[in-house]
C-alpha cells in the first residue's frame, strides 16, 4: 500500500436514515481530502429500508408512489451506479488517498481483495473475477443487475455492488454488501417500463438478479450478525493495506448536524 496512508480510522457501527448516512460518506470524503494521509472506513446499516440511487440515475426509474407507500426512504448517492435496495445489508464506505494506486480500477481491485480477505477469515468462499460487460443492458436496471469489469463473487454470482467518486487528492468507495436475501425486493419499486414490458419484465429480471446474485448468507449456509461481519471485514482491510486501523465514535468527526450531500463541486465520479 502507498506510504503517503498513515492510518485509517474505523468508524463505530451504527443504523441511520438515508439522509445521514450519505452526508456522512460525503464528509469521510471532504476529510480524505483535508489530510490524505488518513484514511476512513465506515460499515453501516439503515434505520429504515431505502433505496439509494446513483448522483446521475434519473429519480423516474423508481416508482416512487409505491416506494412512499411501503415506507422506502429515496436518497441520492454521492457516487455514480444505479439503484441500490439496502434491506439488511451491510453497507460500506472507504476513503483512501486517489494516488494510493495507480488508477481507479487498481484501487478497486484492491479495496475488493480487502472484503475478500476478510470473508474468506469468516468461511465465506468469495473471489474476484473479471465481468464481461455487455452493452445490452438498459439503464433503468438496478446496480446488482449490471455488471463491472470486476466483481465480487460466490459461485459465479454478484455479491458486492459498489461505485466510487474520485476527488483531488482522496477517492470514496462505497458499496452494498447483502447479507440476506430482501435485496431482491428491488424489482417490485423499478418503474414497470425500466424492467422490462409490465409485470413479465418484472419477473424476468427478478428471476435473472436470483440466478446471477447471491448474499452472504447464501455463502455462509446460516444467519450471519453484521457485527460479526464488520469486524472479519475490518481486519480484512488492516491486513491488506498494512494499515493501523483504529476504531473511532462517529461523533469524533462528525460536524455537527449532517445534511444530505451538497450539489456537485467538480469532482468526478466513475463506476469501475
């Protein structure tokens, strides 16, 4: 790992609302940029479901009167992607310094071998194989039913969907991992005309996320505790980057009451 990274400070376990998480990734950010030298890591759960949609994904791919009805918070990523159910998942954020690799697919290789390492310490047989990407894929399907140029895997199947968002001098990383199975849920709040010609489409694509997808759970054979997960997952990342990681309380950092992420302010954004 690059010596200009110093230390990466963990951050507390904790269950917020859309809003709060997203802000706080943004400020792990804003702070990566300050003092490059320190990095962040961040596993999280939500108060409530939500699905998070990517900074460019148009609002219309969801249908939003069903999301209201059945209580499903919508928020607005900082990153790029698509749309992400988060229903007990366990949610990841890393701030590393943008010259820690060489480019940005470097750096997502390696933050993936991180939460492999940390799987793997827990029984859980995940590996990083290359995706092929096709061209035929509409873009009004969720994160987990598109394909990067490498994936996280159990079996062949998608267990990870991440995006990053690369700043001056740090990059933020951050993704979903399922642990069980209500990811899936994520067909029934797409627009009808985004999966697919009405309710066929829908099942089509909920039949292709389950033959293509898996959760941790799946690969464990038995319920799993996200605490359980975020520290085999921490010392992944200790490991890996050869790195102190210290655990910190989110209140250390942060500033004061947090808002929903500001309006883009130049700095791009890439899904690998």
């Amino acid at each position: 790992m690059d010596r200009l990274l110093s230390k990466i400070n963990l951050i507390g376990f904790t269950r917020r609302d859309g809003a709060y998480n997203m802000a706080l990734d943004r400020h792990l950010l804003d702070l990566g940029e300050a003092a490059p030298g320190t990095g962040y890591l961040r596993f999280y759960g939500w108060s409530k479901p939500a699905i998070s949609l990517g900074h460019s994904e148009p609002l219309e791919n969801i249908d939003q009167a069903k999301s209201l009805e059945d209580g499903i918070e919508l928020v607005r990523r900082p990153t790029g992607g698509r749309a992400v159910l988060h229903w007990d998942d366990l949610t990841y954020a890393v701030v590393l310094p943008a010259n820690a690799g060489k480019d940005l697919s470097e750096l997502y290789k390696l933050i993936s071998w991180c939460i492999i390492d940390g799987a793997r310490s827990m029984g859980l047989d995940l590996d990083l194989e290359r995706g092929t990407v096709g061209k035929s894929g509409a873009r009004q399907k969720p994160c987990f039913a598109s394909v990067s140029r490498y994936e996280i895997s159990y079996r062949g199947r998608k267990v990870v969907g991440s995006a990053q968002r690369i700043g001056e001098r740090a990059m933020l990383q951050h993704g979903s991992i399922p642990v069980n199975r209500n990811y899936l849920r994520i067909v029934d709040y797409m627009k009808a005309g985004g999966a697919g010609s009405g309710e066929p489409g829908r099942e089509r694509l909920r039949r292709e996320l389950k033959a293509s997808t898996a959760c941790l759970e799946d690969a464990a054979g038995r319920p799993l505790d996200p605490l359980e997960i975020k520290a085999a997952l921490a010392q992944g990342f200790s490991t890996r980057l050869g790195c102190e990681v210290t655990e910190i309380d989110p209140s250390q950092i942060e500033p004061g009451r947090l808002s929903p992420p500001p309006a883009d302010r130049g700095v791009s954004r890439r899904k690998p």
